[in-house]
C-alpha cells in the first residue's frame, strides 16, 4: 500500500477539562463572603470591594454585571435601594436590591477620582475596552477565591449569582422566590440552577411539625 494512502496520524491532545473540577460552580458560603470582603476593605481595594458587594447583591450573570452603568444604581446625589436591568440572555428585566454594605461600597467606588465622568460602572483598564470583559471578572473573581483558601476550579461567576439565593432557598425553601430573584421562566431550570436534590427536600419537610 502506497504511504499516501495511509490514514494520517494526528498528536492526541489532552481533554480540555483534564485535572479540573466540571459541573455546578459552588456557591461561596457565609464565611467565605466575610473573608474575602475583610481582605478587600483591609487592601482598600474600592473596586473589587463594590464589585464583590454587588455581585453578591444583584445575583447578575456576569454578562449582565460587567455591562452595568453607573446609571443603572446611582441616581439624585445616591445609590439606589433597588434596581432593574434587563438580561442580556433572556431580554427581560430583573430587580434586585442592594444592601446597606452594598450600597456603601458603591458610594465609595463612585465617588473615587478614578471614575469621575465614566459611563460603566466597571471601567476597564485594558486599552481599546471600555468595561470589564466576563473573563476579566473570571480572574477577578479567582484572586478572591484563593487569597482565602479555596480551590479555585471548584468556583467560577456562576458561584457569585447562586450564592445569595442558596442562602434563601436554606432558610425559607421558597423556590418561586428564588425564580423570580434569578430572573429565570421556568421552575425546572431553577431547581436544577440552584442544585435542589431529595435530601433537601427532605430536610425541609423534617422541619415542619403538624
């Protein structure tokens, strides 16, 4: 057989997801919130700080929260207590609102000369972009998973938007409320979103006493 005719032999290349952790992001749990937020006020570090604050607050895909204005939460001389957006995925709007700690973060970002007449609230600092792309949130977000500790590939944007409403859902099991403050249609894809099994609904059902 000629050597043309022979089929072409190609490197094999290592599986994409080789070593790493795949599947649902964890959310981050209380402690971890306070832990990063303290490492972030003690580095005085005002744009992660509210970006953080936020992140957590809004329950934003990070599509949605790197293309926020400061429009979008600011308004007469102050933070909004509430805001809506609309999805960049779906169209449709979603509210939210931001905290007291939030809401002070914010004020402090804004108000930094670095932001004095930006449109985003989250200016690049690359050239050529005028906000912060979801992969530099993606890093971002990496640098505060591991100034405390925790595996990196374990966590992802996806863990700063299911983080709040896990906490929710733990202390209320009210799944219509989690829907509506994640912005989604359809209650199956919340279920499976927010990684609802049996053994939380049974958890659930063990502490009601009739």
């Amino acid at each position: 057989m000629s050597i043309d005719l022979l089929p072409a032999l190609r490197p094999e290349r290592p599986a994409w997801n080789k070593g790493r952790i795949v599947g649902q992001k964890r959310p981050l749990l209380p402690k971890h919130l306070w832990s990063i937020r303290v490492r972030l006020e003690m580095a005085d570090n005002k744009r992660d700080l509210a970006l953080f604050n936020m992140a957590v607050d809004s329950k934003l895909r990070g599509c949605d929260l790197v293309c926020l204005k400061v429009r979008d939460v600011f308004a007469a001389g102050r933070v909004k207590e509430r805001a809506s957006v609309t999805q960049i995925k779906t169209g449709k709007p979603v509210r939210f609102a931001l905290t007291e700690t939030t809401r002070h973060s914010l004020e402090s970002w804004i108000a930094d000369p670095e932001m004095l007449g930006l449109e985003y609230l989250w200016p690049s600092r690359l050239h050529g972009s005028v906000h912060l792309s979801t992969r530099q949130y993606a890093r971002i977000l990496r640098g505060w998973v591991l100034s405390i500790g925790l595996e990196p590939s374990a966590y992802g944007t996806h863990s700063m938007r299911r983080t709040k409403v896990a906490q929710i859902y733990r202390k209320t099991g009210n799944l219509r409320a989690v829907q509506l403050l994640l912005g989604r249609t359809k209650m199956d894809s919340t279920v499976r979103y927010l990684g609802v099994d049996l053994d939380d609904a049974l958890t659930l059902s063990e502490g009601i006493d009739l």
